[in-house]
C-alpha cells in the first residue's frame, strides 16, 4: 500500500507524466535492471545481442539497454519501465489504447512505454519508491520463454522500426533475431538433455 500510494504521489505531481514505475529490487537485494529501459533500437539491440552492453555497463552508448550507466538511486526521465510496476495515466490510455495482445508474456511494455512516449508523455522510473520483485527464474530459462522473448523483439522491431530501416539492414536484423533466438532455444534444449540423462 505504502508502494502504491507514493507512485500515485509521484504521478500526482509530475502531471506530464503518461507513466512512471519504482525502483524493483530482486529477492537478494539487486536492482532488476529491467526497471528502466532504452527503446530496443536496433543500434542498442545490436550491442546487447554481441554483449557490449555486460561489457561496458557505465558506457553512455553500449548501456542504454537497461540504462546501466545511470545512479540507480536518482529520479530519470526514461523510455519505458517495466510492466511489473508500471502505473500508466487514465488520460494516457484513453489516448494511446490497451496492451497490444501481439505480445505474449516479453515487450507488450516496451509497446506501450513507446506509444506513450510518441503521444507526447514523459516516463519516469523513480527510485524513492523501491519495491521488491520476485521472478520466476524458471520461466526465463524455459525454451518457450526464450521463444518469446525473440519474438517480441521481432514484434517490436517490425512494428515500430521496419518501415523506416534499410533492405539490406532489415534483413540483417531479422536474420540476427533468428539466428541468437535459435542459438537460445538449442541451448537450452541442450541443457535440458544433459540434466535428464
């Protein structure tokens, strides 16, 4: 209750705000880095897909990703949050629509945190709100959730950068959605072979 009522605080006094989300602790006290997001452009999918984002985490250009160069402690204007707590504005939703169903279980935030963003509101992560987050850590090493999560990135890409990107750059990028998609999923098909036998 406490989480809650100082978020609506929050958007109470940023009425520019279409959305806002706290800053989300994992069960031993880590930040879950997904509470505050870049867009996945492909410039800044492209760094976390060759892993300069976990390479260089405090780097302006390879961490937008989750915005790893930013003080976690500190109030930021950001691209989107995470749907786990996200506090979305009536007025925003009215304007820009529902989740997109498109989406199954990785993006339908990121989808939305963007067409917020293009209806002229502002995103905050705000830190003076800490909330704890537990994960599921089976359901990200699942093979239908690494299924899931490419395809939201495919979803997302083809929806909101396809029109506007190159042939030749196109293919590339669904051709390195396809490839580091399947390269998951077989390993952890593998993983799941080596535990049962």
């Amino acid at each position: 209750p406490t989480a809650l009522q100082g978020m609506l605080d929050f958007m109470e006094a940023h009425p520019e705000a279409g959305a806002a989300g706290p800053k989300l602790v994992r069960a031993d006290g880590s930040l879950d880095l997904a509470c505050r997001r870049s867009f996945p452009t492909p410039e800044v999918s492209f760094y976390r897909l060759i892993g300069l984002s976990k390479l260089f985490p405090k780097s302006r250009r390879f961490g937008r990703y989750n915005l790893t160069y930013l003080d976690p402690d500190e109030v930021t204007e950001v691209d989107s949050v995470v749907g786990a707590f996200m506090l979305v504005r009536g007025e925003a939703i009215q304007q820009v629509g529902l989740l997109d169903e498109s989406f199954f279980m990785y993006g339908e935030d990121l989808d939305w945190a963007y067409r917020i963003k293009q209806a002229g509101w502002k995103i905050y992560y705000n830190p003076q709100v800490t909330v704890l987050h537990y994960k599921r850590a089976a359901s990200s090493k699942s093979r239908r959730a690494r299924y899931e999560f490419y395809r939201a990135m495919y979803v997302f890409y083809h929806k909101h950068y396809a029109a506007t990107t190159p042939l030749w750059l196109h293919w590339l990028i669904v051709g390195g959605i396809a490839l580091c998609g399947g390269l998951a999923m077989a390993g952890a098909a593998l993983k799941g072979l080596f535990r049962t036998s």
